[in-house]
C-alpha cells in the first residue's frame, strides 16, 4: 500500500492532468440541485449554462452544483460570483434567462437586477 505522502502526490499529478486548478480568482457558478431545483428544472439550467459558457469559449469560469439552498419557491437557483463584486443569486431562472445572464453579467459584468433573489 502507498504511503499517505505518495497518495498525496499522486492526487495532485492527477488534479494538474485534469486541469482542476484552485479558482480563488476565476468566476463561479453554482446552480442548486436539490430534489426542488431538479422538479423546477435545474438540470436544463445547468445544461443551458454549459453550453452557453462553451458556445463563448469562457473556458475560465468555473461551474458546479450544490444541494438544496432552501429557497424553495425561487427554483431554479443561480448564484454567480465574481472576483471583487461579491455574490449574486438568481431565482426562477430558466434556460432564456440564463443565456441573458451570461451575457449581461458573467460577460459585461452588469447583474440583471429583474432575476435577483433579494
């Protein structure tokens, strides 16, 4: 059996292959999973968020998933988080407001202040 020092070693060769990197500095999207997010449609948001992020080869942005946010009614949550701006949550979103997003806020910069869950 390797040691704890090899195993660790080999985790970070694999992570660098990988091209996971820590992303202090790079935008994050994070689209809430849970049970209620995925009846709501969460899983077209993500999908939509993906290919929108790949149609504008935005290959620095950083998008992951997370359980229940426990707003319920707003489903699907969105939350985008800049470098320097802090973090903004979304609710209701669907796959035409998310593209908008991303073009308004993850490119441009700008929140679309309609969509924010205040």
């Amino acid at each position: 059996m390797a040691s704890l020092e090899e195993l660790q070693k080999i985790k970070a060769e694999t992570l660098e292959k990988m091209g996971v990197r820590e992303a202090q500095d790079k935008i994050k999207i994070v689209v809430g999973m849970g049970t209620c997010g995925i009846a709501a449609g969460a899983r077209e948001v993500v999908l939509t968020i993906m290919d929108e992020l790949a149609k504008r080869k935005l290959n620095d942005v950083v998008v992951s998933q997370t359980g229940c946010i426990g707003m319920c009614a707003q489903e699907p949550l969105v939350e985008i988080s800049i470098p320097g701006s802090g973090k903004v949550l979304y609710g209701k979103m669907d796959p035409m407001k998310c593209r908008q997003v991303i073009a308004q806020h993850v490119v441009n910069g700008i929140p679309v202040s309609e969509w924010l869950v205040k």
